[in-house]
C-alpha cells in the first residue's frame, strides 16, 4: 500500500513581489504551512515562484502535484490562502472537484472555515470570486497604464523584439527609454517589401528569394542561428504591419480612411519614422502613434503592399475539414515540421487523390523537401495496426507491471552496470592513494547522480503503467472501419504524441503511454 504524504503549496506572483508583501513571499508561506503540519510530518513542498495564479498549466510545481495526487500519494493539501491555489473562479472549481473524487481535502490557514459545509463552501467561493475580481482589476490596470505610456511617447514599450530591429537606450527630449535601431536583417525587411511589391509575386516568391540568397535572419540577442518557422503568415505580418514604413503625408491619409484612431498631428509624418501599431486585432479601438525609430521601407513601397493585400483577400474556410483521421499528429522526418493532409482534384478526368507535404517547404531555411512519396492511405493502415499491436501489448505489460518497451530494460541495464562498477570502486578505496581516492569518489559521485536520473525515469514509466486506463480504447479499435474520420482522430491523439514520416525511414511513431 502506497505511503500518502501532505503536500504544501507555495506561490508567489510577480505582482506579489512587486508589492513587497513580505508575508506571502515564498520563504514565510512555507514556514507557516510546516508550522501547522508539524516538522516530524510527512510532507513534501511544491513552489512555483513568479507565477501567475491565473493558469495552472504554466505552473510546472501545481502540474506535479496534481499529478502525484492522482497517482495516490496525497491525503491533503496545505495552503496558506485558497488564492494561492487558484485565483481562477471556474479553474479553482474543477480542481477541488477532481481532488474531491480523489479524496484529498485543501486546507487554508488564513481561511479556517469548514468547507465540509454548505455555509463554508459559499464562504470560500466568495473569497475567491473576490481573488478573481482583483486579478482581472490588475490586468485592467496593467493594460491602461501601458496604453498611458504608449499614447504618451515614442519609445518602444518592451516584449520580443520586432523583426529588423534591436533594443537601444536613448534619452530624447528630457527622458529616457527604449528605441528600436535597425539591425542585420533590416536588409531582409527591405527585401520582403520589395519583393512582394511587384503585383506578380506571391508570399512564397518572398520566402525564394530569402533562401536563394541567403539573407541574415538572425535575432539581435540569438546565438546566429538562423530563424526557424518564419513561414508565410509571420512574413504576411511584417508586411502589414506600420511598425516599418516612413510615414508621410499620404500614410497618414491612408490610416485616416481605414478607420486607425491617430494620436499625433499630421506634422508628425515626416517621412523619416516608423508607426507604433497598438490594438491591432480591435475593429473599433485601433491606433497608431509615431515613434522615434527609423523607418525602415518607404511610403509608397509600403502602401502599395497594403493595395495588394486589400485586393487579395483569402476568403476564410468555414469548419475544420478532416482528409485525413492522422491531422494534427504528424510532422517531417526530415526537418520536424508539421506535415499537412493535401488535396487535389482534375476536374477533366475527375480524379482526386491526397497526399503528403511538410510545411516546412514553404518557410525560410525550411525542408528541401516538398513531398514525402508516401501513399495517406499506407500510412493510415500502417499506423492503425502499430496502434493495435501497442495496445495489446501494452496490456500483457499491465498485468506483467512492466512497461512495452526496450527502454525499460535498457535502464535496468544501465542501473546494474552502475551498481557493478562501483562496487568494484568501493573495493579500491581500501588501497587506494590520495589522487586516487579523490579519482574514485568523484566517479562514483557522477555514477550516483546517473544512477539517480535512470531511476527516476524508470518510476514515470512504472506511474503511466498503472494510471493509463486502456479500457476505452480496446472497444473503438476493434470496431475502427465503423468510426468517422473525427472519431478516428481524437481516439488517436489520445495515444500517440508525434508521428514522424520520411521517405527513407516510413513510418515512425510516438506514442503518448
């Protein structure tokens, strides 16, 4: 019978910190919450510091835990406020229902009521609407106070780094702040307007002409390896966006007649600097403000690209259409990008077929390779019966409590040559002189820590085992010709995590258990 331990839950959030509030700093949440369990008590701590309460799934301490509660081994969680757990009404909700079903019980010590009750039960749900309510406050203030700042001034207001561009301190009229300087892929910016300008050219002619002459598309701070997925999407961005135009006269009339809420006069529009773009994804609340960095693409390069895209407006496709039930699954085997489901169809002879591409071709530095030779339907068949074969013997490994897979013996390997060699170093140390002696005891310092890490996967592998509830699956694959193309899809993502194809290697698949 499995051990149960309490676990302590401890945040801080960044806006905690901000607030100097010393007594929910992580340090004072955990001495309290030991305080109550007592130091000779079970328990194990889980800290996820400058974490937002918002989400738990960026919470990496929170996942664990939860985790190791659904494996068994929590009775109770301790916190010091329920807000610490959660500061999402809805979220907060569905977790103690699920730690409910799992018989663990959350504690708060600042809010001592008995949520056994239907009176504490309201009485917590009202502290963390409230905790809600003044998250959503914050991010409401946040948000004002940087479109303050935005409105206010020229200078870059922080985050990533726009493409084109680096980060430079300057002091301009009396203050001091960020400035976007063109850097080394300025030449591509350049390039991509250029390019597309031409009423000809299309996204892919752009993404040609960037590989064939191998413009820079380092990031300022990067380690110069070349940008990777800069597909047509992120290209199409650049090129609407007003960040990069030396904005005139006449782009600010064209700002005007497309409903843009404009924050400086017109004698602004120099000619010379770049537009700050803010709401862009409002219909009704989008402005721009001109900022003190250079443009880098002029005026009527730029507004003939905004002409182009005005005139070739992709009609947006209305549902999620499923060619095949292996979508959202596979990726290159070449490069790792994903690999889409195509279709083509001759209206002459009437024929259609389907077919492999990575998307990876039409990205910068992407895959040479524009089609993977393998027949959809192959794969389709091939991966059904690996998904029939992982199933059964997954389950022969259930009842054997040993994972399907070569891994597992492979780490049990490695764990007995670890005991073995030092063994034999132990029986050295005996004899051994001074160099020696320090030699040995930091080779068996890096075998322990080895040693160490192969257990630790060797126990994942034994959780899945027991967690992974096969049950549902068995039923859907022995009846696969009678489901849907969506059925098929969603029972497959549920056990297999990437499949990668190449024309070399076929098939190869991951699977999630």
């Amino acid at each position: 019978m499995t051990s149960k331990f309490t676990a302590i839950y401890v945040r801080r959030s960044v806006s905690d910190k901000e607030k100097g509030n010393n007594s929910l700093s992580i340090a004072a949440q955990r001495d309290e919450c030991i305080r109550y369990v007592g130091e000779g008590a079970n328990f194990k701590v889980y800290c996820d510091d400058g974490k937002s309460g918002k989400d738990v799934r960026h919470r990496p301490e929170f996942m664990q835990m939860m985790s190791d509660a659904k494996d068994g081994y929590i009775d109770r969680i301790i916190v010091k406020k329920y807000d610490r757990f959660s500061r999402n009404m809805r979220e907060y909700l569905n977790i103690t229902d699920e730690l409910d079903k799992l018989g663990v019980s959350v504690v708060s010590l600042c809010e001592p009521f008995n949520t056994d009750t239907k009176e504490g039960r309201m009485m917590r749900n009202n502290l963390l609407n409230f905790a809600e309510f003044e998250r959503e406050a914050i991010a409401a203030r946040v948000k004002d106070s940087y479109d303050t700042k935005a409105q206010e001034t020229g200078f870059y207001q922080g985050g990533v780094v726009y493409f084109g561009y680096q980060s430079s301190r300057q002091t301009i009229n009396g203050k001091t702040g960020s400035v976007l300087v063109p850097y080394d892929s300025a030449v591509t910016v350049r390039a991509m307007y250029d390019v597309y300008a031409n009423p000809e050219a299309s996204l892919r002619d752009v993404i040609l002409y960037i590989n064939e002459n191998n413009l820079p598309m380092e990031a300022p701070k990067g380690d110069g390896t070349v940008t990777r997925g800069f597909d047509a999407p992120n290209i199409a961005a650049v090129l609407k966006n007003p960040l990069y135009v030396r904005a005139d006269k006449n782009v600010y009339e064209y700002l005007l007649k497309n409903n843009y809420r404009i924050i400086d006069d017109v004698d602004a529009f120099d000619g010379k600097h770049g537009l700050f773009w803010h709401n862009y994804r409002s219909k009704t609340d989008r402005y721009v403000k001109v900022g003190y960095h250079e443009g880098l693409v002029d005026a009527d390069v730029w507004l003939a690209v905004q002409d182009k895209f005005s005139h070739h407006q992709i009609p947006v496709r209305k549902g999620k259409v499923l060619r095949s039930w292996l979508a959202g699954m596979i990726r290159c085997g070449y490069c790792g990008h994903a690999v889409k489901v195509d279709y083509t169809h001759n209206p002459k002879s009437g024929n259609s077929w389907i077919y492999f591409t990575c998307s990876g071709y039409n990205s910068v530095r992407g895959c040479d390779s524009s089609r993977i030779k393998l027949k959809v339907k192959d794969v389709e068949q091939s991966v059904y019966t690996a998904m029939k074969a992982h199933i059964e013997e997954f389950e022969v490994a259930k009842k054997n409590e040993s994972k399907p897979s070569t891994e597992e013996d492979r780490l049990k390997a490695e764990i007995l040559k670890i005991d073995s060699e030092t063994a034999k170093l132990m029986e050295k140390l005996a004899d051994a002189d001074e160099v020696l002696f320090g030699y040995i005891q930091d080779r068996i310092k890096v075998l322990h820590s080895n040693k160490t890490e192969y257990e630790k996967s060797l126990m994942l592998m034994e959780r899945k085992i027991k967690k992974v509830n096969t049950k549902p699956l068995i039923e859907p694959l022995n009846r696969w010709d009678e489901l849907t193309v969506e059925e098929k899809n969603q029972l497959a993502m549920l056990m297999i995590d990437k499949i990668f194809l190449s024309n070399e290697k076929g098939v190869e698949i991951r699977f999630s258990f």
